[in-house]
C-alpha cells in the first residue's frame, strides 16, 4: 500500500480496499454512509450519520487508515470527523399505507404485554467502561426511536444489566414519545402468546398488532428461540415487517447472532443495525455499584469493604444485588457491624470459589506465569532471584490450597521437598495478609485458573 499523493484519492482507494475485505451488509451499513466533506493535502474530514460510525471505523479499520492517510503525531490517521445533522423526520413516519390494507385496529391484547420493571430505568445503570457502548447506543435510541440503528442487538453472560437496559429504552419511550407503542416481550412469552393463538384460532390478530401496531418492539432472551424452528419464522416476519416499516427493535441474547443456532436469514437480519457487547463490569463499576445498591438500601458500606465484596463477586450483577441484600438483613438482624471478617462469613457461599477438583500444577504455573510475566520453565527451575523466587513461592501456595493432594505429591511435581512447599505456603500466607497488591495479583491467578478449570 502506497500513500496517494492526494487524500481525496486514498479515501476512494481505502473504501475499494475495505470492499474487498468485509461483507456486502457490513459495508453497506457502515462504510457506504461516509461522506467525504473536504480534503486538503494532510487531512480529510469525513461525514458520519452518526458517533458509532466513527467507532466502528476506527476500531475496526485503525491499522488501515493509518496505511493509506498520513499519520499524526501521537500515531492517528490524521482525519476529521463531523457528524451528520440529524435527516428530517423521514425515518419516523411510517409510509401511509392504501386504506385498502390498512389493518383493522386491534388493542393490544391483555397477554401479550410484559410490564416493564419501574426500577430498571437508565438513572438507576451505573455506567463502567463494560457497558458504556450499549448504554450510549440504548440512549440515543430512546431519544430518536427509529432513527438510529434497528435492529440494536444486545448480548452479553447472564446478569449483567441487558434486559435493564432494555427496560430503560422502554420507560424513556412510553415518557418521551407517548405517542409511539412500545411492547417489550421475552421469547418465551411471544412463543406462549403465538401457540395460545394458534390454538384460539387467533393468530392472524397477533400478527397484525405485532406487525402494524408497535413502533418500538423490545425483544428478551432471543437466545430461547434455538432449536424451535416453527416459532423462528414468526418471529423472523415479524422483524422484518418492522424494520421494513423502519420500527425501532433492540434485541437481547446471550451470545452473539452469529453463535446462535438459528436461520441464516434471521442472523442476517439481526446483523442488520448495530451489535453491541455487555462485557462484565471492571473492579471500579462493581464498587460502584455496590455502593449505590446499598445506598438504596440505606446501608452504609465502606470503601474497603465494598472493593472486598466486588473482588470477590466479579461476573453477575444480580449476585451483587444479593450480596447487598444479604448484608443488610445480616447487619439489621444480628446488629452487626459490617466487617470483613462479617461479610467473610455472611457471604461466604457467595464468593467465587475455583474448582478444586480439575485443577492440575500445570495450569497452576501457566496462570502464575502469565499474571507475573515469568516463564513457566524459570518457574519450575532453581533460579533463586527475587522475580522468580516469589512467583515461584506463589505457585507452591496456590498447589497446596488449591489441589487436594499430600504435600509429598505436590512437592514431588515442583521438584521439591514437602518441607520448601510448607515454608513457600506460609510465607505468601503472611505476605498477602500485609500487601495489597500481592493479594490481587494472587486473587487473578485464581481466577484465571478457576475460568480455565471451569
Ligand atoms: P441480564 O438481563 O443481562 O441477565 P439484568 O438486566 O436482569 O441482567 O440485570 C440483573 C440485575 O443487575 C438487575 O437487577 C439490574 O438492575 C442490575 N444491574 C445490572 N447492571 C447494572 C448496572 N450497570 N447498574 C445498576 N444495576 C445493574
Ligand atoms: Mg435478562
């Protein structure tokens, strides 16, 4: 790749190159919409509809860009963005439909609606760096339904806040925009609703008010639509009549559409707007989280307390709701004082504990050796520096708490005596009671192992 001499002409020759390397959908909805607004000799400015455009570009073309445009001097494509005034209205109002087939207007039938939850509502998200992504896509799409991205699909582990946010878009919605219908519906209840209507003999009003009567469809846990392949055309119909209507959906799953076993067809069109990922909140959301939680509660956790509880309870939010909870009945019952030692024992079932029965030495020096950037091979050697001796001495800890095996048989795996395994197993004892980031660096070798066991 050669830097054309004038940047109007990398732009073209950059949109060719990314043609050649991603999908027809994928550049149609993203790439396709660019304008090119100005070029000069060192720098373009470009037109996006809007800020995820911009992200999606440079997280997925940074490399590139930087290969055809000159490059700034911390190591950026040197291009300006600007973003698209918004486009009147168009997307909004449904095309008029003949009177001919305008549907009869049916009321939304009592079954079909899921009430929203009146707590998950956007000012209860705490935001982190895990979720920020699809909070700011849920936002603006609650403030422009229809206008942005539909589908907007949400997936991510269990508990991490998807159908809250879900519920939020919803709420902002129903307040904001009184005069568009939303309906939020889990998979399953669609599929009860569908085969109660079939069974009613009513399935053609169903498909009606789905098709013709909603304008933003909320849709929890398309994860349950694998393996029931008669309920996935439905619901792929009804997708694709709002989006071709240019109806807001957001969607929620598990796992991203292209994991999921369904339809080619219905992947695609869940493809269609904009996936976004609800990653597990880092140490510092988590905190915060806590503390807001109990602080709803009225309860009063200190810092130290709160960052012990979130080191302890790392991938589901809803189980740090149940900490909270728990807490506050202990503390109000017992009238205790909230300690570590207090919530040690109040939470003890909670806290994330490895797997002891898979974990083998071998797992234990390549977690060790990757969180204290050793080698697994100075780990098992005799070196006796600092740098190792101690990742070594973490190793041996680790063995003996970790694996239900004689301290001879463990030993024998290090190369070692039973006695260095005992002196190695006290010693980090002691040392982690008193340095905090030894802790932590120990902690996350747990939990490494404990994924990799798991
Ligand atoms: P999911 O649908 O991803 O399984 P939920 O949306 O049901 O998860 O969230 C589980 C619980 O955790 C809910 O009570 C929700 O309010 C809470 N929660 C999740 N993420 C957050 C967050 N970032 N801020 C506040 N509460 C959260
Ligand atoms: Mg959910």
């Amino acid at each position: 790749m050669t830097l054309a001499t004038d940047t109007r002409q990398s732009w073209s020759q950059f949109l060719e190159y990314v043609k050649k390397h991603c999908s027809a959908t994928a550049y149609g909805n993203w790439l396709a919409p660019i304008k090119l607004t100005d070029a000069t000799e060192d720098t373009v400015t470009l037109e996006v509809p809007n800020i995820f455009v911009k992200e999606y570009l440079l997280s997925n073309y940074k490399k590139d860009l930087c290969a055809f445009f000159p490059v700034d001097k911390i190591g950026e494509p040197s291009i300006k963005f600007v973003i698209a005034p918004p486009t009147p209205q168009k997307a909004s109002t449904p095309k008029p439909t003949p009177d001919s087939i305008k549907p009869q207007p049916t009321h939304a039938p009592r079954d079909y609606v899921v009430d929203l939850n009146p707590n998950y509502i956007f000012d209860n998200f705490i935001e982190g760096p895990s979720n920020q992504f699809v909070k700011s896509a849920a936002w603006g799409i609650a403030q422009h339904p229809g206008q942005s991205y539909s589908p907007l699909f949400i997936f991510g582990g269990v508990g991490l806040g998807k159908t809250h946010v879900l519920h939020s878009v919803g709420h902002h919605v129903r307040k904001h925009h009184p005069k568009l219908k939303v309906q939020c519906i889990t998979t399953e209840q669609f599929i009860n609703d569908l085969v109660d209507s079939l069974r009613n003999k009513s399935v053609d009003k169903m498909k009606r008010y789905y098709r013709n009567e909603i304008d933003v469809l909320l849709i929890d846990d398309i994860q349950f639509l694998e393996n029931r392949l008669n309920f996935e055309e439905e619901i792929s119909n009804t997708i694709e009549a709002l989006i071709n209507q240019k109806k807001q959906i957001i969607i929620t799953s598990d796992k991203p559409p292209s994991q999921l076993k369904l339809s080619e067809r219905l992947t695609a069109r869940m493809e269609w707007g904009l996936v976004a990922h609800m990653g597990v909140p880092e140490l510092e959301t988590r905190v915060a989280i806590l503390q807001y939680k109990a602080q709803m509660k009225g309860l009063d956790i200190p810092q130290n307390i709160a960052f012990y509880i979130a080191e302890h309870i790392y991938n589901n939010v809803r189980q740090l709701e149940g900490a909270i909870n728990k807490l506050s009945a202990h503390s109000r019952l017992l009238n205790l004082e909230i300690t570590e030692d207090m919530v040690e024992r109040a939470l003890r079932e909670m806290f994330q504990a490895p797997h002891q029965e898979k974990i083998s030495v071998e797992q234990i020096l390549k977690s060790v050796a990757s969180v204290f950037d050793v080698r697994i091979n100075d780990l098992k050697g005799s070196t006796r520096t600092k740098e190792i001796a101690l990742p070594r001495q973490v190793a041996m800890y680790l063995a003996c708490k970790l694996i239900n095996e004689s301290l001879q048989m463990l030993g024998a795996s290090f190369g070692k005596t039973h006695s260095t395994l005992l002196h190695a197993r006290k010693s980090i004892e002691q040392k982690i009671q008193k340095d905090d980031h030894l802790r932590r660096r120990v902690d996350m070798v747990e939990r490494n192992i404990a994924a990799s066991a798991a």
